[in-house]
C-alpha cells in the first residue's frame, strides 16, 4: 500500500517505529498531542490501522533488503571486479579493486593527524597578557584536600 494514504503525522510514526522508538514516543514525536497512558493507547490503536500496518511492512522490507549487505558480499563483488580487470587487462581497476577489499578488511587505515591548542583564559577579559602555565594551574585547578 502506497503511502500516499498516510498523512504526515502517520508517515513520521511508522519512521520513529522503524528507527526503534517506542510505540507512545513514536507517537508523541509524530506530533500527536496526547501524553502518557493516553499516547500509548492511541498508539497501540494507530499500529493496528491497515494503511499503518501496511507501511510498517514496507519500511521493514526496505531495512531488512538493506541490511543484507555484509562485508562477505562485498568482498565478494570485488574479488569479481578485479577478475573482471584483470580479464581486460587493466591493472588501475585491479589495483582499486584491492585496494578497496584491503580497506573493507580493515587491512588498511586511513589516518589524519589531530592537533590541539590548549587556551589559557586571560587574567581579565580586557587584559591581553597571558597567565603563564603555572598561573593558570594555580588558579584553575582542581584543589586537593
């Protein structure tokens, strides 16, 4: 069932079940106004319509077709790429496509280096004068008993 039928406040519930909320918080963050027990059984009531149900089924096929990708099978779609490279004999896409199965194996990892400044706050916000380390220590760190 398309989900033309559905109205917006619908829609937004059957995607808040199928992110995993909770039947009463799919239904509050929907946009529903009721609280509480209330929200639970009117949630508990919205489940149960056909058109809901309906696009609850469709949006779990969808979830569950995307989820039977698994790093086997794309190991195995490029294990065919770079037999495919090499039966054309160009070694760039062979090269690729090992490239690309030694980083879904985690064989390779990109790395950046992250640097940090560390900031001292002024003595005063309008003296432009830093606290030296020790200053700053002194002033700012935690007290020992």
């Amino acid at each position: 069932m398309p989900n033309a039928k559905l109205n917006i406040r619908q829609e937004r519930f059957c995607l808040g079940l199928v992110e995993g909320l909770p039947q009463s918080r799919a239904y509050i963050e929907a946009g529903y106004t009721a609280r509480g027990n209330a929200a639970e059984v009117e949630a508990s009531k919205m489940v149960r319509l056909p058109k809901v149900a309906a696009r609850l089924s469709a949006l779990q096929a969808e979830a569950a077709h995307r989820s039977e990708t698994t790093v086997d099978t794309l190991v195995a779609e490029l294990d065919e790429m770079l037999l495919m490279a090499k039966e054309i004999e160009n070694a760039s896409a062979g090269v690729a496509a090992v490239m690309a199965k030694a980083r879904l194996l985690g064989l390779i990892v990109d790395r950046s280096e992250v640097t940090t400044t560390v900031r001292k706050p002024m003595r005063e916000p309008t003296d432009r004068h830093q606290m030296t380390l020790e200053e700053w220590q002194a002033r700012f760190a935690p007290k020992a008993n």
